[in-house]
C-alpha cells in the first residue's frame, strides 16, 4: 500500500511554492506569474484539487483500507490464546477437573475449558523392539534426564516398533496427548500441513482383548522428526495389560511402515497423559439452556458474582431480562433463585406465579456472571449511527471468540435485549469489528440498533504471545483440594493478538518483497532453501546459455559426511519448482559433488606457544571446508584468505611458504595460486602437509 504522509502534511501553499518554482525551470517562454494569467489560474485549480485529493486519500476508513487490503488476499490474523500441556503425574489419585478451572504462573492466568480428567493413568516405560529384542528407554520418562536416543536404531527400517506402557486403565479417558521432545535440526523447514509425514509412515495400535488393535493419532512430530504432540484416541472397550514387554501393563505401539529419514530421530523426553489449558482470565461468563423451568450453574470464576438472567418468550424474538427475587408475590418478568452450599445457583421460572416464563425452546434462557470488576463499568457507551463510529471499552486485552455485546433496545413494554458478537453481517445486525488489543469497537454499520445501548456480556482477557511460556514451569491451582505441581513439558504456543492495520499493512509488504515465481537464479534458489519440511544447507542455481536451463545444485542436511539428495527431496524440491517456474523455463537438479583440496604450507611461530600444529591445521581446515561454512557451490578458493587467515593466528610468526592443489582437477582447478571449483561443487579439506619452524625470537 502506497505511503501517504507527504501528501497529508503538504498543504495548498507548499504545493503552489513547488509549482512557482518548476515553472522557469521546464518553459523559459512563460514569463506572466499574476493571478490574471490564464495557465496560473489553472495550476492553482489543479493545485487546489491536488491537496483536497491527498486528505481525501489520507482520511480513509478502517473499512476501506481493511478492504484493500483484502483485494490483495490479506485479512487480519485472529487473536487466539496460548495453549498449554500441562502433566498431573504428581497426582496419586485420578479427580475431575471443571470446565474454567484455573492454573497460575506469575501474574498469568491459564484455564480449561472442558471437565478433564486427570491422574486416571501414567507412563511407567519406553521400550524399542526390532523384531528380535527390547532395548529399555524408560529413561525418557524422567524429566531432569536429556539425552538423546535413537529410538529406532542407527539405521531405522520398516517393521521397527516403540512400545509406551502404561499405569492405569486409559479406557476411561477415551483421548489422551503424549508430547515428545526430539533433537530438532535448525535448519528443517516448517511444513503447511503439521500433520504430515515426509520420511516415515507409521502404523499406531493399542493392545486389547483381541490383540492389537489399529487406532488413530493425529501425529504432530511428523514420524517423530521434530518435537510435538500425540493425540491418541483409545478404543471404548476390550483394552488389556500387555504382558510381554520388560514391563506389565497397558501398552501402545508406534511401528514404522516406511523408514526414509533423512536425518536418524533422536529423542530426549516423553510425557503421557497431558491436559490442555489456555492462556485466558474469564472476567464475566455466559451459558445457555434449553429449559424454561429450573436451570442451575456453577460459577467459574469465583464466589463474588453478579448474575444477570435472560429470556426469550417467542421464537424468533430478543430477550427480555428477568429480575431475581426469593418470594413469589410479584407480577412481572421475574425468577427465584437458591444458592446451594457448593456454590450452586439455581434459577426458577413459573408463568403462573409471575405472569412471565421464557418458553421452551433452544437457547431460551442466557444467564450472564460478572465479577465485580467488570460489573461497574459494563456499560459501554451508545450506537449513535455515523460511519465508523469508535467506541472504547474498559477493558484491554480481549480474547475475540468469547466476547459478544448486549445490545438493549426500548420498546412499548420495556426493553429487548441481543447479544451480539463482531462481524456477523446479516440483513439489520450490528455490524462492528472488535480491535481486542487495543480494547475497542469500530461500528462500521449500525443496522436496526441506532440509539440501542450497549453493554459487555462476555468477556476474558489475555496476554498475548506472553501466554507462549517457556518448558519446565510449575503451575499452582486455585482449588485449594488438588495439589499443586502441574509441569509443562512444552512451550506454550498460539498466543498472540489480532493483528491491527499497521501489522497487515507490514504483513503485506514483506510478503511482496517475498520470491514466490522462478525467475531470477536468487529467486531459484531461495525457494529451493525454503522448501517445506526439508533441510537444506546449500543451494546455488546457475544458467546454461547453451541449452536455456537453469542449473541448480543442492545440499542437504543429513547424518552422512558427503550428503547427497535422496528421492524424497528430489520430488519436494521439483514439485516445488515445477509450480512456481515461468511456463517456458525448464530447470534441473544437480546434485552436490565434493573435491579435496591439499595444502602445503610451512610455517614459522612464535616461541613459548604450545599446540601450534593442530593451531593452524585447524585454521586451514576451517577456510578450505566449504560443507560446514557459509562457502557456497562454485565459490572461488583464494589463495590470498587462506595466507591471511594463518597469518593472523598469535601463535605465527610468518607463513614462509603456502600452496594449493585440487586432488580432481575436473571438478576444481588451480588458476594463479587460487582454486576455482566447478559451479555443483563444493570444497573439503584433503592432504593437509603442515611444516612447523620455531622462530628465533
């Protein structure tokens, strides 16, 4: 999007002193400046309009530029809330978690939301098996213990298996998520899909009555390539303890299919039986109810409520809001209510003591809990009607998906009430997006409801990407009954808010500067770079004139000293390419070939150094080793950097004399002292002849 300041802060007369001044420069004719002269009153309307056009411009709406923005295929990102695992292996016995219930770490709240149970079952062993023994990994399960294990073996292959064993009938909990830790590569791309498998397939099962049986996983370590979560559904009934592990007890097995790593899977940790909570501080709830006679709920969010309660009495109608009251001598829109000792309220309609009931149907009944801090100031202002009408909200930080208004409307008979989330847009809805960082509303139409006020229903608030909590905190709980020690194995991930204009704008920006078609050799190689779930070190793309192709060689990241492509990353990489290439280029893979270049070198050090040999070998290593540098394929080996290079060591005294050789002079040749490889290869260290003379000095 265009950058509008200047226009905005040049005014009239700036703009006519720019104008006065071009004039001589671009006609030595035009010599007649007043006002009276024809062409000056037409530079002074164009001019005019000029500066009426860039406010214009620099005036537009949230709306309009939200909706350019769009054009171009950019929305804003949603805010979401942290999510965090948490694991309850410090419990001794299995309890039932509330929906809401509330986690604490500093001054950030984290809650569930959905009745969870916790403690039923635990990991008690990790076992590998190829097909003839068990190797014991248990040591995984320990979490002040990091090292590494090539759960399937240094060279893994189809029909390898990973046994999880397991203290407590899991059957009960229907889902569970395990989260692994693995020594992930740095270098390895982020895949679109979390959930897909690039080296490996894997075949999960769980032992039951009937033998193994297949479950399903949603797998997000990709085969156990990066660290991530397991989700795991348990059959309903039949599950068994496996007996022929090292250990007894319930067992689910992980056995690869397909085994084409690129790099051998190490893994450092295991935690089972984890449960989600999400980065959020409920500040006022809202729950529905299909029934129009006794409701009861449970405060989420402490004792110290206020309520306020809702009903719907035709199909298709607002609410009408009812009063509490303990008797029953009233006329009116009213309810009795009795707080039970466990904090239970329940709420009773009748129409024949009152003359009012909501009437049966779905959602006919919304109660709505406040704290105390939200319930003086809930009020938030008026619909007055005008475009984009701005209204600030008491609170900042918001969690977008919980938040709705009230909208409260007078009619003959009293008041109606809708609750009213951002952005739905149908025909007479208020229409108004909720900007949940900054706490605001932008009502961009207005509809049925000018002159309505407005109130906050419900409501959480949030910290942002500060809910994204590094590994290994200890989590307290406010219910007082369960004890504390609730471990987070993983970083908390997700939280963030929703992006404003200036971010999509920035968003927008980068992703213009962003290669997405072949074109360029730089554009080649940098989508070769980023291809997704593959690890690449290298890439350089050249063009053949004599064929118009373009060339391009690649090194991967692997285990292997000399790493060469496989098939998997052939593929990726040509699938790749092949989408984004111009229609008429035509391009192929090369792959990486390797020179050794020798060295002779003699040298003269300083006295009173001890270690100088290794010293300076270790120097000419590092400048001739093109694989683990920044070097790249075809770079040119110059005789002068690598002179220097052991020059400058405080060890030497003088470099006496130096010479390089390539030990393949097809793929690198020597040219006045400096090596040239070709444009696919790459350099590493050959014979190394290393003379050391102790100086004089």
């Amino acid at each position: 999007m265009l950058s509008v300041d200047e226009l905005k802060s040049r005014t009239y007369e700036e703009r006519m002193e720019d104008v006065m001044r071009e004039i001589p420069i671009l006609s030595s004719e035009w010599t007649n400046y007043n006002a009276s002269d024809p062409g000056i009153t037409i530079i002074e309307s164009l001019t005019a309009f000029s500066a009426l056009q860039g406010s214009e411009i620099v005036t537009l709406n949230y709306r309009a530029k939200m909706a350019l923005l769009k054009m171009a295929g950019f929305i804003p990102a949603r805010g979401k809330c942290a999510k965090v695992l948490l694991s309850s292996d410090h419990m001794e016995e299995a309890r039932m978690l509330k929906a809401g219930e509330r986690f604490h770490l500093g001054d950030l709240c984290f809650e569930t939301n959905k009745e969870t149970l916790i403690g039923q079952s635990r990991l008690i062993g990790v076992f590998a098996y190829d097909g003839s023994q068990y190797r014991d990994y248990s040591y995984l399960l320990d979490k002040e213990i990091s090292v590494p294990a090539k759960i399937f073996g240094e060279d893994p292959k189809a029909q390898n298996s990973l046994y999880f064993i397991i203290e407590g009938d899991p059957s009960k909990l229907k889902k569970a998520i395990f989260y692994v830790k693995m020594i992930d590569n740095p270098r390895r791309n982020k895949t679109e899909d979390r959930t897909e498998h690039i080296f490996a397939d894997i075949k999960w099962e769980c032992y039951t009555t009937r033998g193994f049986e297949e479950i399903s996983v949603r797998d997000y370590t990709s085969a156990f390539v990066n660290s991530g979560e397991l989700n795991i559904s348990f059959p309903e009934q039949g599950i068994a303890e496996y007996d022929k592990a090292p250990v007894k007890g319930y067992c689910i097995r992980a056995t690869l299919e397909r085994a084409e790593y690129d790099i051998v899977p190490k893994m450092t940790n295991v935690y089972g039986f984890l449960f989600e909570v999400w980065q959020k501080d409920t500040k006022a709830f809202s729950q529905t109810f299909n029934k129009n006679d006794k409701i009861s709920i449970l405060s989420p969010i402490g004792k110290d409520v206020y309520y306020l309660v809702f009903g719907k009495e035709k199909k298709g109608s607002s609410y009408r809001r009812y009063e509490l009251t303990l008797g029953r001598e009233q006329h009116g829109r009213f309810c009795n209510y009795v707080q039970a000792p466990d904090g239970t309220m329940s709420f009773e309609f009748s129409e024949e003591d009152f003359g009012y009931a909501p009437m049966k149907a779905k959602e006919c009944v919304r109660v709505i809990l406040y704290n105390e801090e939200i319930m003086r100031q809930y009020n938030v202002g008026k619909v007055i009607g005008y475009d984009d009408q701005e209204i600030d909200l008491p609170i900042e930080r918001i969690v977008h998906e919980t938040f709705f208004l009230i909208a409260r409307r007078k009619v003959d008979d009293g008041y109606i009430y809708d609750f009213v989330r951002p952005e739905r847009n149908n025909e007479g809805d208020l229409y108004y997006h909720l900007l949940e960082g900054d706490g605001k509303i932008i009502i961009e139409d207005p509809g049925d409801y000018i002159d309505a006020d407005l109130f906050m229903g419900s409501v959480s608030i949030m910290s942002g990407d500060k809910g994204n909590i590094n590994a290994g905190n200890l989590l307290t709980i406010e219910d007082q009954s369960i004890p504390d020690g609730f471990y987070n194995p993983g970083a908390g991930t997700g939280g963030g808010f929703r992006e404003n204009l200036e971010q999509v704008k920035e968003r927008f920006q980068v992703d213009m500067r962003t290669p997405y078609r072949a074109v360029t050799a730089k554009d080649f190689e940098y989508l070769v770079m980023t291809t997704p779930g593959l690890c690449i070190r290298k890439a350089k793309a050249v063009i053949s004139e004599h064929d118009n192709k373009v060339r391009v060689a690649i090194l991967p990241d692997s285990d292997a000293k000399f790493p060469k492509l496989s098939h998997i990353y052939a593929e990726k990489i040509k699938e790749r390419l092949v989408d984004r290439r111009l229609i008429t280029s035509q391009f192929s893979i090369i792959q990486p070939n390797f020179v050794a270049i020798g060295v002779k070198c003699t040298v003269y050090v300083k006295r009173h150094y001890s270690d100088v040999q290794q010293q300076i070998e270790n120097r000419i290593r590092a400048n001739v080793d093109y694989i683990e540098s920044d070097r790249n394929f075809g770079d040119r080996l110059t005789f002068e950097d690598v002179f220097h290079a052991i020059e400058e060591l405080p060890c030497v005294e003088y470099v006496y004399d130096l010479s390089l050789h390539s030990e393949n002079s097809k793929l690198a040749q020597l040219k006045e002292y400096d090596i040239y490889p070709r444009f696919d290869t790459l350099c590493y260290p050959g014979d190394i002849q290393l003379e050391i003379v102790n100086s004089e000095k």
